[in-house]
C-alpha cells in the first residue's frame, strides 16, 4: 500500500475516546468477525456476484473496476467493485457538473448523484439492492476493509472531510453508521461526525446491529 498523498500525514494527535471494552474489540474482535462472518458467507454470496458480472458484461464493457481509496492509518488501497457506470465515467461528470448548476450544487455537498447519469440500467438495479458492493469482502479478506467502519474516502476528498483522525482509527466498511443512518442523502461533512460517534462507541454489538440494520436498509432498496 502507498501512502495517502504527496505531503501529507495524518494527524498525530491523540484520536477520540475509547472505551476498554471498545479497545478490547478493535485490537482483537473486530478483524475476527469479519473474517468468520466473509468466510461463512462466501457460498452464497460469489454466485450472486458472478450472475451480476454476467449481466454488466452481456449490458457491455468490463463488469469489475478498481478505484484508489484511504485506509486505516492514511494508507491507500485499490477497492473493488462491480462497475454499474458506463465508460468513461470521470471524464462525464465533469461535463454533466459544468451543464448543470444544479448538479454541481449536490455534488459538491454530498459527492454524489441521486440520479447520476452515468449509470446503466443494470448499474441501477445493483446500486439500488447494494450488489455491486459486494466484491469489497475481497478488501475484508485482505485486510484493507472491515465489514462495519466509515464509508471508504477518496483520497481527493480528504480536504472535505476535516477532521479525520476517528477516520483513519478504523479499516473503512462495506457499511456503517453513516451508511445506514441516512443513505448518502446527507452532506459529506456529516460523514465525520457519524465516524466520530462510531469510533467512541465502538463494540461487538453495535457492529452486529449496524449489520442487521444494512439487511433492511438492503431488503428496502433504498442506495444509490
């Protein structure tokens, strides 16, 4: 893994507030989760990503794509995801941002589109149910990611983030506390917020429960 970015390093500064019992967790629990409950959910989960990479590949172009994210401690590490964009997607947003004010306007609160252009229609249906997030339990397995943890940051959104040091306390996760408490509708700064109160109350049952409340977040079809 590299390190963030050129001239940068994440703060040094004492992180926020842990408990013994949270300790206890992150140093040893947590990692063991995760891997248990990828490993015992493997059967069932790489058919259904194999049937969604055969229906992007027969929609066109390559059904897998990977994209530099931040990590535990500022590192950056390639994530994997099913590709629901069309081609060229990066060079399209800045087109679509320049057309659009209104875009623009979501886009630089939320880093997100709720009704992106760019996605194919396949893309829509795995965004909607979270399939195309699934092949990130590679990242869980390789340690780069946990199941539960603050939603993955680009490196170029570091700036927008402020103050991220609960952030890099903590593999980021396929979900979490900002994931499931607003779905990508809030701002980008309240990610930091949602991460910081993750981090301070930190435990196996708050991860089991973060995990229970995805399934209905999932079952609803609510992402984007």
């Amino acid at each position: 893994m590299n390190a963030v970015l050129s001239g940068f390093a994440p703060s040094r500064s004492a992180k926020p507030a842990l408990g013994q019992d949270g300790r206890t967790y992150a140093a040893r629990g947590k990692r063991g989760l995760d891997l248990l409950l990828v490993l015992l959910g493997l059967p069932v989960v790489f058919p259904v990503i194999a049937l969604c990479a055969a229906a992007l590949w027969l929609e066109g172009g390559k059904p897998f794509y990977t994209q530099a994210r931040l990590g535990r401690g500022g590192q950056t590490f390639r994530i994997l995801k099913l590709r629901t964009m069309v081609r060229d997607a990066d060079q399209l947003l800045q087109h679509y941002l320049d057309a659009d004010p209104a875009l623009r306007r979501e886009w630089d609160e939320t880093q997100k589109l709720k009704s992106d252009p760019r996605i194919t229609r396949v893309g829509r249906v795995l965004r909607a149910t979270s399939l195309d997030e699934l092949p990130q339990l590679w990242n869980v397995l390789m340690g780069d990611m946990s199941l539960v943890g603050p939603r993955p940051m680009m490196p170029e959104q570091l700036p927008l983030y402020g103050d991220a040091r609960a952030y890099f306390a903590l593999r980021p996760g396929i979900t979490g506390a900002w994931q499931v408490s607003v779905r990508n509708e809030g701002s980008f700064a309240s990610r930091a917020q949602a991460d910081r109160g993750y981090w301070r109350r930190l435990s196996l049952g708050g991860d089991l429960a973060l995990i229970w409340r995805t399934a209905g977040v999932v079952l609803k079809g609510t992402g984007y």
